[in-house]
C-alpha cells in the first residue's frame, strides 16, 4: 500500500475564520481523509511539529509526500528541506501543491524563481486536460471548472516541464501551466495548481481525483539508488 | 557584438606541470583566445581575484558566461554564485564545461546532484550528433572523435536537458550525455561534457567549433524581465 | 540572404468578398510583402498553378516554407506533398499557419489527426508567452491580443511540441497551443494558430513580427543529410 | 486483465534455419509466451493470415499490440495500417521492436523517414538506462548487456522522443537512442531497439522484462476520445 505523507504548513487556518470554517482540521486533513478513502495508507505532519513533522522515520516510511505551504516558506529550515530533497533523488515522491510554488523544498529541485502572476477574485479557473494519454487525468473529462479560484497567470518560471498535463483559463484573462510532472533522480514530481486556502477546492470531486491519480503514478521508484563515482571499464582499453 | 566571460578556477594549471605546458596561461585563456579569433568580445575571470573576477560590472557587460571548475567548487562564494544565478534568470547565457558539471551554480540551476561516473584512462571519445537541426553542431559532421579523455558515464542526474545534442561513446563501455541544453528564466543554459585538464581538448578544433557556436546560441535575450506579482484582470471579472 | 516561398491555397478570396477586401491580392501577397521589408527573398506560389507552384525549381530555391490552407486540403496533389516533405526532412524550414493545421503536409509531418475544437465568433485571442528564450518571440511582449479571430480550442491532437513557445486564451473559455516548434530529419517547423481569413490578423504588427521572427529561426540548415544504411566497424570488433 | 496481441512479419523463421532453430514457433510465440507467464491474455498475428490476423474483432479486443517486420514491409496492406493508426489514436498501446522501426506504422506515426546506419556483425550491445524513474525499467540494472546483436547507429531520423530512457553503445564504436517513447493521441508508443532475428535476444531475461513492463505502461487509456469539431462558448462572449 502506498504509504502519502500530507505536510501543512497549517497556519491560515489558525489565523483565519473563512479557512477555519472550510477545513476545520486543517487542509492537511481534508486531503489526508480522501486519500484514506481511495484506499492509500496516509499521515500528517505539520510546521509546528517538531522537525516539522518530518523526522527520519517518517520520511523513511512516506512514499509520496505532499506539500502545502504559503505563509511561512521561510520557517521551514534548511535542514529539513536538504533532508526531503535528498528523500526525491532517492525516489520519494513530491506533489507540490498551489502556493507550494515558492516553498524552499520547490524552488531548490526546480532551480529557478517559480514566480508568477496572481489575484484573489474569486473567478472562474477552467484546467484542461492537454495530455489524454497521462495517468494522473484518468477518469477526468475534458476539463475541470472550479467556480472560484485565486489567479495564477504566465509567465510560470519553471524549467520546461517533463510533461505538461493541464492548462487553465482564467476568466480576467490569462492562462497558467496548471498540472505539470517533472522528474529529479530517482523521484517523480507533480505540480498542481488548485488550493486557494478561502476557496472550498479540496472539497471538489474532481480535484481529489487528480490529487489521488497523481499518488499513485509518483509512487516511489524500486530501484537502487545508481551507482556514481569512480568507474572500472567494463571493456579491455587495449586496441 | 557578443560579449563573452571565460571563468576559470584556474588550480589545475598552477600545481601540475602536465596541465601548465597544455594550458601554459591557463585554460580560461586558450578558451578566450579562440572566442576572440570568432569574432566575440572576450574577457576572462578567475578563481583568486577579488569576487573571483565576477564584479557587478563584469556581470553586467557579461552576454554569455563559460565556467570551468573542478578542485575547488566549495571555494566559490554563494553570493557570487547567487549573482550569477540572477543574471541567468535575467538573460544572460551560460556554458558550463566538463567537471564544472559539479560546480555550486550548476547544481543550482539544475536542481539535482549532478552526479556521474568517472574514470582517468586516456580513452577514446566519440560524441555522437543526436540533433541534427541544431545550431551548435553546424559545421560539425556526425560525429567528433576525442582520442584521449577521461571518461563520463551514466546515469547524469541531471533534469531531462530541453534538446539532447550530443551523446558520447566512450572505449570503456559507457555513453553520456555530453551536450545538453536547458532553459531557465530568460537564459540559456549548454553544458559540454569534453574537457579534462590532462588532454588538450581545448585545443581540438571540433570542440572549438562547439563552443563558439554555443556562444552564439546562448546570447544573452533581449527580452524583458517578465512582470511577477499581483495583476489586475484584463478581462471584465463581471458575467 | 533567406529564401521563402508563401503558399497559399488562395480560394476564399476569389469566393468571398469580405476576404478579397482585407487580402485584396490575397493572403500570400500580404505575407510576402512584410517579409520582404523584414529583408528575406520572397516567392509566392498558389494550388492553381501547375505543380500547385512548387516546382522542384522552386522548392531548391526555398530555405523556408509557409503554408495557409483550409478549403482544398484534398487538392494538394500527394506528389507534391511528397516533395515538400522530403525537403523538409532534408532541412527546408517549415511555417503552417491557422487553418494548415489540416493539410496534408502537417499531418504526415505530425503522424496525428491534427483535429481541434473550433468557432466563428469573431472573440477576442490573447497569445501569451510561455518560452522567453525563445527566439521566435524576440521583441513581443508578454501577451499578443487579437480582437477578433475563430477560436481553436483543445485538445489539439498533435505530438509533444519541442517547444511550447505561445498558449492562447479565448473569450468563450477555451485555451490552445498556439505557438509549437517540431524537429524532423534536419527540418525545423513552427505552427502558428492566428490568422482566420475573414479577419485582418496577418496586418497585426505582432503576428507579422513573430511570422518574420518564425522565418529566421526556421532557416534551412547548412549541415549535410546523415548517412544512413549499412556502415562499418570504427572501432575493432576484436577483444 | 491487459490484453496483448503479437504482430510478426514470420518470414524469416520459414526462410532461414538458424532463424527457425532460435525460434521455432516464430519469434511472436516467443514473446506471446514470456508475456501469458507475465499474467497477460496475450493473442498472436502474422502477416499471411487474412487481413494480417488483425481483423475488427481482434483490435477491438488488443489493448496492446506488439509489432515485429523486416522483410516485408511493403506488403503489408494501408489498410490494415490505417486501422492500427486509428486504434492507436483512440488509445490503443503500440511497442515497435527492432526493424519495425522501417514498418509502414511506425513511420506514419513518427512522421519521419525513420532511418539509421546498421551493421550485422554479431557484436556486443550495452542499454543504458537514461531515465530511473521510468516504470518500463524497473527491475532492470544500470544497464542491460546483450552479448550479439545487430548494429544500429545514430542519426536515428525520429522525432524527438517524449522520454528517452535507454541508450545503446555498440562495440564498433556508435550509440544509439533504443527504449524511446511517444504519445500520438490517446495512445502511447515504446520503441525498443534489440531483436535481430538471427540472435537469441527475445530468450534473454532483461529483454523480456523490459517488453514485459512496456506492455503494462502502454495499456490503452480509459479515457474517451476527446470531441473535436464545433464547439459552442462556454463563457459568454459578451462583454
């Protein structure tokens, strides 16, 4: 069973009534139930947390870690990012939700700004899906509508995704790479736009259906780690 | 015209006598001396000079940087490092040479280990042209052959590069991949694999050819930063 | 100095007089007309002529290839399909525009069906950029808007563009792929979605830019065909 | 249950006895036997059964279909290979083995002449796995080392593959790039290089494992077809 580990940095929904009245317990929660319905073996772990959550054994037994952050990136210590980044090399899966665009952990495997456009409008955001033959938008029609959503607009600064899955349109006028894969060493990455903390998108049907189809296709590589360094030839160097 | 700054650690040339009489002013100037001849506005930058050569103004008059490094990567400054970072994402070009496949703003950029497999064995070298439509092979035929390197072999931990150029066949059993671009922000990225200390590479004119076009290719855009940040709706929010 | 030819299957404006209006001498003469004061050498070349204009003098004498067509797919003759495509593979840069989504030429090029979603509505298009690197949007701001084009909405069933260099928006809620680069054999091909013929798209200074733009990057490539069939042994088989 | 059903060309078993003594039944009896052990309900075809052995019935009921030509290319019927494209498109999983690589097919969907340089000199092969997080190579080692097979060198004249996951160095001294994939509408292509008629390469248990995962991640989509065609606003298009 894959084992997800859900982080949050979970500070909204202290600080704010319209989040709190959304997610009661928490975003981390929300997600965390509907992946234990899909049938996943799921946990949570959060900034307050000691080591935020994510000590050695729990990253040892996630396979998939999901992540939400926004308002406190900068809290997130540098030792637990190295740790988590090391986690994908080695073949942990990521998937890096909405404002997780700036957490540490995203920009250090994306190595650029990922900055972008953004309004809180509550306006209409229409993902398409680009890539018929990709598992993450199994089951999914030919878009998804969310009625209201922040508005994340190109230019997106990320490196060309692997894969570019979903695409949204905004209703004041741009459009944003909305569902992309990339792939670091061993891991599989996949970011996912939705998840405005005052909107109710994690409730939505079709986003915990992309959620969930991404665990399962990020699940952790069996394979060994390669092997680097110095080399032996594998044929004779004599003409 | 195109303005180019060769970087170099410049060490190797400085503790062994093989390496002085190949390079006997260093590696940087043998590069810039062939750059210059091509018709490119040179300068070159190193290691052991006040903010290793790499001032506000240098940067600034920088279209296309070359970095080479290998023994002492550690001894770059992060906050040069992270200067030229800015500068990439801003534009300017950037090609990074052999064992600098391990330098701080390599691995930056990329977002991974960069890690390889490597062995010192004076072995033939072949890299294959994969791309035939590219700019940086024109005028080179299908493949250049390098009678002694050393040996880089898969797995490159690297991102999956935008275009796969060049693909080396080494004597010993292994390939790599050896010209590879990437995109990130406004700049451009190649990174060439030839080039160890002990052979006279830079000498070979295939490999001149290669990174005088590299240089050409990677010119600094012209484009604008793009705008990040809030944005007001350019279409009426109202239905 | 570039050599392009315009092909135009040139139907509507001898059919309907709001496209003769706006395309007096028809949409190739437009398009050759801004390419020649962007400095290229320009041929026009229409289905009715003998060999549909694309004699093998003609296509020897062309660097780069535009193509518009919509009503007369069917009436390319497959010889001269055959022609073009060989070119191409051979290295001839490739332009197809709008409605050439559909020719025979693009979807052997493609080895897909092409299809699309599309309306007349005369709705507002804004082509956003997605690739800042690239060169075929040098001098283009972060947006192109056009007010009044047919909508062509995803999915666009064509393989993973090399480069996904514009993302259209459109009014009634649809995105495209706007703005694709191809590589095949030693040919270079963009497809670019503007340009419905009852509207005066190809008089917008932008898409006139990128077009230009298009024509540079696309330019044939001077490397020699690769050698392909039975080839010998470069190193010893021996052990 | 996946359902497989195995294409073989079947000439040169009936022509050549050391064919027939590797292969007895044909190669397809071969790899329809490693993949029924797989957990598969595996069908085969070949090339002298009425309609090729790919009747309607039978691509209704193949979720993947393997293909296996050399001699005969040509004579295999465009219609039976428009029938394959179209399944393909509609989501139908294809894996092209060796010198299908000419196969009418594989060209249409590629869109290139599909070409490379060969020699048959019964000389070491060695896979490298480019791509760790690919699930057609788990269970696979750092590489696969196939002791005879047949030459195939770069330039391979393909598009430009949406993942690469294994290169081949080749004795003789050429690479090439020979587990490759592809999307093509709903459907999804693995291209994998080994299987010279005249070598035991289908026998060998890396190249089983390989055929054996590709057939599990080329499994035809569930999705429906997208609609294509005229399509009404989904927003107003009022302002």
């Amino acid at each position: 069973m894959v084992k997800v580990t859900v982080w949050n940095e979970n500070r909204h929904e202290q600080k704010n009534p319209v989040v709190k009245s959304i997610y009661p317990n928490g975003i981390h929660t929300t997600i965390a139930s509907f992946l234990e319905e899909a049938g996943y073996d799921t946990l949570t772990a959060t900034l307050e947390q000691p080591e935020h959550g994510l000590t050695y054994e729990v990253l040892e037994n996630t396979d998939v870690l999901i992540w939400w952050g926004h308002l406190a990136h900068n809290e997130v210590e540098d030792e637990i990012v190295q740790k988590v980044y090391e986690k994908v090399l080695q073949g942990m899966g990521l998937i890096v939700l909405h404002s997780g665009h700036f957490s540490k952990i995203f920009k250090k495997l994306m190595g650029t700004s990922c900055d972008l456009k953004w309004r809180e409008a509550a306006e209409t955001e229409r993902l398409w899906v680009l890539d018929p033959t990709h598992p993450i938008v199994e089951g999914i029609g030919e878009y998804i509508e969310i009625d209201q959503e922040e508005m994340y607009g190109e230019h997106f600064d990320i490196p060309t995704p692997d894969e570019l899955v979903l695409v949204s349109w905004f209703k004041g006028g741009e459009v944003f790479r909305s569902g992309c894969t990339f792939k670091r060493g061993n891991g599989k990455i996949f970011y996912f736009r939705p998840g405005h903390e005052t909107y109710p998108t994690y409730h939505q049907k079709e986003v915990q259906k992309i959620i969930t189809n991404a665990v399962s296709w990020a699940n952790r590589s069996k394979r060994n780690y390669p092997s680097y360094g110095h080399h032996e030839p594998i044929e004779s160097l004599k003409d």
